[in-house]
C-alpha cells in the first residue's frame, strides 16, 4: 500500500497529510500556490493535484535516502514552492521536521542542530550571497553524529510513490519543532503537532472570513510558524497564495498587483512598509487595488498606526496576537468596528480559553492550537493546563483581548510599574517617529530608568528628550513615565522573522549609558 490515492473529497482527515490530499481531491487544478518573481516570465505557479503527486515523489526521494517516521530533520529553506513540497513531504512520511528561518548564521542554526540531534539538514545552497552548503558542512563536523546535508533549493530528491509506507494515522503525535525568537533569552524548541497546527489555520481561515475569491500571499518566512498555519488556510477553503522569497518594497508591489492579492500581512512592520510606499504615490492612486485585508501580528500595533493605514490604504486591518506556542490565539475581525480593531487584538476562536491570572494579568492559554511543551525542557503548563505567555492583558467586556506588555517590559521605577508599550504607542504619535522602542535601564537610584529608542521617519530633522517628554505630556502621560534617556538610531534592531524589536540587544547595548543618575542621559543620533 502506497497512500498515493487521494482519500476522496468526503473528509478532510485529520493529519495535515490528510488535508493537502483531500483538497487535491476536490479541486486538482486549482492554483495553490503562486511564486512571486521580478518579472512575469519568471512567475512560476503549482495546482493542489500537481501540490499532492508531487509531494509524494519527494517523500520517495527522501525514504530512498533514509528518512523514516519519527526521523529528525533541520531544514533551512527560504519561501519558494520547493521549500513547501519539502515539508509536505516529511509531513507525508511522519518525519519530525525542524524548520530554521535561512537569515539565521552558525550560532543560531548550530544550536538547532544540536539540540535535535538531528540526522538530515537541507539548505538551499548559496542564497542571497551566503554559503548554507559550506555552514551546514562546517557545523555537522563539530557534531558527534554529523547529519546528511541536502542542498533542496530548486532540485528536491525524487523516488517512486509506491515504496512508501502508509501515512500518518495519527495528528497527536510531536511532528514539528519549532523556534522562539530568542530576543530575551536562549531560543526554545517548540514541540507542535498536527492537530495544533491545523486548528491554528483553521481559526486563523475562519477569523478572516476567507472566500473563494481570496488570494493571499506569504512574504514571511515559511520556516516561521505561520508557514504551516497559513497553508492549512489555504488548503482548507481551496484558495492560492503568493510566494516571496524576499519582501521588499517597492520592489515586490508588482507581483502583488500581478496576482491581485487580496489580503497580505505579516507583522506591525510589514503595515508600515505598505503605508510608506502608499504615502510615496501620488493622490488618489491605490498601492493595490485588490487588496481588501491586511492581517498579522507578531509586535503591538499602535492605534495611530492603524487609522493612518486604514485611510491610506484603503482596505481593513485586522491585527492578532500569536505565538510560536500557539500559533493563533485572537485575531480582528474584519467586520468588527474601527475602535474594537485599533485598540484590540481581537477575541478568541471556540476552543481558545484564554485565562487573566489575578494580580499579575498574565495571560495564559489553554486549548488545540497551544504547543505540547518545549524540546528536552519540563512541562510549562500550570496545575490547570494552561500555558504563561509572560505576556500582559486584560479581556474588555466584549471578550476582545488587550495586550498591555510583558512581564519583562514592565520597567519598575522608584517602586512604579510602568508600561513600556504604553509609552510606545504615545511615541507613534509624533510625527517625527517611524518607530519606537521603550526599555528599563539598571539605575543605582531609582532602580530602573525609562529609555526610549525611536526610529525617525525619512523626513524628521531630529528629535531631543525635551521635545519627546513635551509631547508625551501633551498627550496626558504622568511626569513619572517619562523617559530620562533618548536614544536615535537609523533603525531599530530586527528580528529575522516577523522583524519584531530585539529588546535585548538594546538593554545591551545602552545598559551602561547614563549610569550616574543624571538627568537627562542623552538625546543622542546613531553616528554609525
């Protein structure tokens, strides 16, 4: 038995596995997904049958090389077709895949690899001027059971269907190892399984309200755990998306334009891209005319951000609040109203309970979509099963979810809980700031400091610290929120992912700055 017939268009099982074949069976010659290219000639395009048979083939290629049920495999693979038939492909045979986002070096992948001990590592070659083959060589030689390196970018194994085992019978079996951003600390291996994952697209589809005429598009990378969330979404309501390798704009709005992508998202900082590139067109002309939806989450969004998009662009904004523990907590609606979708992160799908912990306002998580734990680590899961995020909110009467920070983004001054993303989103006000970060600083006096590290928009001249607490008083923050230093930089530092603000690195690197209790600090311009 083979498992090469698709089941029939009756059920959508319950693997992943049993998805990408049900909707092969339904509608094989539907687009699935669209590969975004310079140019037109270039695009490249795969249906849902083509998806199945094709993933079945690289499965072959991958069990003629040893890759079995319950094998560990790394792979390190940008945004392209391949790199989706790659993981369906381990997803057919019962693999336990790994995925690392390609930006990440010797120090970030290595500890992946380690941590697995896994036993095939696929990379994609030279990509975007660097070695993965040589790195995946060089780390496997320090490894005491060095892994089999495949180069899988545009050549991916290939064998005959009919040697395969049958698939998965099972979707509660840990098949997906996923990474946190490691912007606080040490990344953790996120233990997911199919069922986590396919509630997580299947809340994320119906959260969005997608149609048939839908066409999304994926210009993260599919190495994120939105990867597979989003291909369950596509999947389950038959719609395509489209590829990108590399998001950049204005480079990318043609593709966009070409396959009349009608939502598009990603994080807080991919809204700010489509909104500068918006503002740098002429009255009256629309950045992409189909576009109907931006949707994400990743980082805050700050309210003014939101009615600066919503009026330029034209189309709704529907921000969440996700995780790589649970893939999709809340989420807009598209239908809700313009203050519940600016001030919120929507409301939770059946099934999410989401719990505020008296005292602290933790919130905490319980449900399908929420991980099984993290890789070789104790069980985090309190007395009642549900999951601390370290995140801070509050349910409004309405159910919808507010984020008001983190646990380690409270900054105690003097005996003061203060609220970094409090400040943050007063910051986004002024016109002069692209964007903004606020962290706590050790201080011998009051304990914690308040710094504020702004990103400036192309157009400001500058920004001094008493016209960033003259404008936060304008806007009603109490005197002892202020920050006491300011720091300018030419861009705020990034995560590979979702770009969300790497904090840490900035306590690092102003941690020392204006130790002696003087004040102001400073108002200083990044001279780099």
């Amino acid at each position: 038995m083979n498992g090469s017939t698709p089941p029939g268009a009756t059920s959508p099982g319950t693997t992943l596995w049993d998805l990408v074949a049900w909707r092969a069976a339904r509608t094989p010659d539907a687009p699935a997904l669209l590969q975004g290219a310079a140019s037109a000639r270039h695009d490249r395009r795969i249906t849902f049958g083509a998806l199945h048979r094709r993933a079945e083939r690289v499965a072959a290629g991958l069990y003629a090389r040893g890759v079995r049920p319950g094998t560990r495999v790394v792979w390190q693979l940008p945004t392209r077709i391949e790199t989706v038939l790659f993981s369906l492909a381990l997803a057919r045979l019962g693999a336990v895949q790994s995925p690392v986002v390609p930006l990440y070096r010797d120090h970030e992948t290595g500890q992946v690899l380690r941590r697995t001990r896994a036993a095939f590592f696929a990379v994609p070659g030279t990509w975007r001027g660097f070695d993965h083959t040589a790195m995946a060589h060089r780390l496997a030689a320090g490894l005491p059971d060095p892994p089999t390196v495949i180069d899988a970018y545009d050549t991916l194994p290939d064998g005959d269907p009919s040697v395969l085992p049958p698939p998965p019978a099972t979707d509660d079996e840990v098949r997906w190892i996923y990474w946190t951003s490691g912007t606080t600390a040490g990344p953790k291996g996120v233990l997911h399984t199919d069922r986590s994952l396919r509630t997580a697209g299947a809340c994320l589809a119906a959260a969005l309200r997608i149609g048939p005429s839908d066409i999304g598009s994926m210009a993260f990378p599919y190495a994120h755990v939105a990867g597979p969330d989003y291909t369950v979404m596509l999947l389950l309501h038959g719609i395509p998306a489209l590829l990108l390798e590399h998001f950049a704009l204005p480079g990318s709005l043609a593709a966009y334009r070409r396959h009349h992508v009608t939502v598009a998202g990603g994080s807080t900082a991919f809204y700010a891209a489509f909104l500068a590139a918006q503002r740098a067109l002429p009255p009256g002309r629309r950045l992409l005319p189909s576009l109907r939806l931006l949707a994400g989450g990743g980082a805050p969004l700050p309210p003014a951000l939101y009615d600066d998009i919503v009026t330029a662009l034209g189309c709704r904004l529907a921000h969440g609040y996700a995780m790589t523990e649970a893939p999709m907590v809340t989420m807009g609606d598209p239908h809700d109203t313009d203050a519940h979708l600016a001030t919120t992160d929507g409301r939770p799908p059946d099934g999410m309970e989401v719990r505020i912990t008296p005292g602290t306002g933790e919130i905490r998580l319980r449900g399908p979509a929420v991980c099984s734990g993290y890789l070789d680590e104790p069980s985090p899961f309190d007395a009642d099963g549900f999951l601390p995020t370290g995140d801070l909110g509050h349910l409004t009467p309405t159910g919808h979810l507010v984020i008001t920070g983190r646990l380690k983004d409270i900054i105690i001054r003097k005996g003061e809980n203060i609220s970094a993303q409090e400040i943050e989103e007063l910051l986004h006000r002024h016109p002069a700031v692209a964007d903004a970060a606020v962290i706590g600083l050790p201080d011998p006096e009051r304990g914690e400091r308040v710094c504020a590290v702004v990103e400036l928009t192309p157009a400001a001249r500058g920004l001094t610290l008493p016209e960033t607490a003259a404008h936060l008083r304008a806007q009603g923050l109490a005197p002892h929120k202020l920050p006491e230093q300011l720091e300018v930089l030419a861009a705020l530092p990034r995560g590979a992912t979702l770009h969300k603000v790497l904090k840490q690195e900035l306590r690092e690197r102003f941690g020392s700055a204006g130790s002696d209790g003087e004040l102001p600090v400073h108002d200083g311009s990044d001279k780099r």
